[in-house]
C-alpha cells in the first residue's frame, strides 16, 4: 500500500468541516456548489469556507481564477491565501491589509519598485519578506532596521563586499552571518568582536598571519579553531594551554607529516 501524500493527509474527513467561525460547512449553502460535480472543490478537502488554511489553499490551486473574489473576505486566512493566487493587479492595495499575513503575500510578489514603502511596516514578518526581495541600495538600508531577524535576512542576502557596514550591529546572531560571508581578508576587522562565537568563525576563515592572535584568545573554542590552521611549525608555542583539548591538539599537530600541509601552509 502506497505511503498517504502531503495532499491528502488520512486525518481529514467531511466531518470535521467547519468554517471560520465554527459553524459545519453545507455545501447547499454555498455559491460553488456545482464546482462538486467537476471536482474542483469538495467539502472536507478542497473549500474555502473552511477554516483549515491547507483545505483554502487546494479550493485556490485548482480555481486561482477565483482568488479575486476573496481578497475582502472577513477571515484573514482567505485573504491571505487569495493573495498568493490573485491578479498581480489586485495586489497593490493588499499593502494596507490590516492583517500582516495578507501583506505578505503582496510583497511576496509585487514589483521590487512598489513595495519600498513597507520598509516602515510594523510587523516584523512584512519587513522580512521585504528584506527577501530587495536588492542593491534599498536592502542595505534595511540594516538599519531596529529587528535583528530582519537585519539577519539582509546579511544572509547582502553582497559580501557590502557587508563592513555590519560588523559592529548590536546582534550576536547578526555578526556570526557576517563573519560567515564577510571577504576573508576584511576579516581582520572582527578578530576583537566581544561574542566568543563570532571570533570563532573569524578563525576558521581570516588570513593565516592573523591566527596568533586568535591563538591566544580568552575562549578555548577559539584558540582551538586557530590552532588548528596555524602552520605546523607554528603550534609549538601553544604546548602549556590552560586547557586539555587544545594541548592534545598542539601534540597531534606537532606529530603531524609535513605533508599534510595545506598549499597555504596552515594545518589539516
């Protein structure tokens, strides 16, 4: 017996069709009544009177010619979902729905050059989705928003060359995607960043010459990560760490052949 799909999970049942404001769904009562007939909704499946989001989105994947019509609808989740089905034509007022969902969905797929208002949204969900979307001058500017998941996205997207202007942005989660995408030799203007985390990162990807500084940080894991890289004939000085496991590494790597050497002269 064939493994139910995600489309039609066994759980779902006529029975337990609703709408969004509790009462049973009738299919007499409604308008798409005769869509049963060609399959293009079902109660308990396929219906955008019920409140089930899944049950919504398959009434519009088969009938997206009619996501026009609920763009006004009172629960928000229709809305929502319409929003992604809809006439590109019908999305610009979509940006003043009171629901954010619904704003979403319009940024998702309006023109860059219509959403750059939203940048002043007051839900985090639309600035992020904004922040997937922009490019160039008008995503930088979103390093400035006050919600560090929003500027996380920017980071994660940003040309790397561009990304010095976030090294020092208040968010420890902010820098580490920094430190993960910055240019290798601009790396050198984090080695001091306050998070043990962030210097981490720093370590495994910054230019060799500045290992020893990282050699000798507060943090094991960072001293770790340095020596590492260090080139062999480098680590010996290392030996009397405080710590056991970088010790063990100072050995391991001093017993080392020389062959296994990176062509850059850092460690395996």
């Amino acid at each position: 017996m064939n493994a139910p799909s995600m489309d039609e999970p066994f759980t779902e049942s006529a029975a337990e069709a609703v709408d969004w404001q509790g009462q049973p769904v009738r299919c007499r009562d409604c308008r798409h009544e005769p869509m049963i007939r060609d399959g293009r909704c079902r109660r308990g499946r396929s219906c955008v009177r019920d409140r089930r989001a899944r049950r919504v989105d398959r009434f519009f994947r088969h009938n997206p010619g009619m996501a026009d019509d609920y763009l006004d609808h009172p629960y928000d989740e229709v809305r929502a979902i319409a929003a992604r089905y809809c006439s590109l034509f019908r999305l610009t007022p979509l940006l003043d729905d009171p629901e954010p969902e619904v704003r979403v969905g319009a940024v998702l797929r309006l023109p860059q050059s219509r959403i750059g208002r939203m940048a002043d949204d007051p839900d985090r969900r639309v600035r992020v989705a904004l922040a997937s979307r922009l490019e160039g001058r008008a995503l930088m500017a979103l390093l400035a928003d006050a919600d560090a998941f929003v500027r996380v996205m920017v980071v994660r997207r940003l040309a790397p060359d561009a990304l010095v202007l976030a090294v020092d942005d208040d968010d420890a989660d902010v820098r580490r995607w920094v430190a993960r995408r910055l240019p290798s030799e601009r790396l050198s203007l984090m080695l001091d960043d306050p998070e043990a985390t962030v210097r981490q990162i720093v370590a495994g990807r910054v230019d060799v010459r500045h290992l020893p500084i990282l050699a000798l940080d507060d943090d094991v894991r960072v001293r770790f990560t340095a020596i590492e890289r260090l080139p062999r004939d480098a680590v010996a000085q290392y030996g009397d760490d405080p710590e056991a496991p970088v010790r063990e590494l100072v050995l391991h790597r001093l017993a080392e052949d020389s062959g296994k050497e990176h062509p850059d002269g850092t460690g395996t």
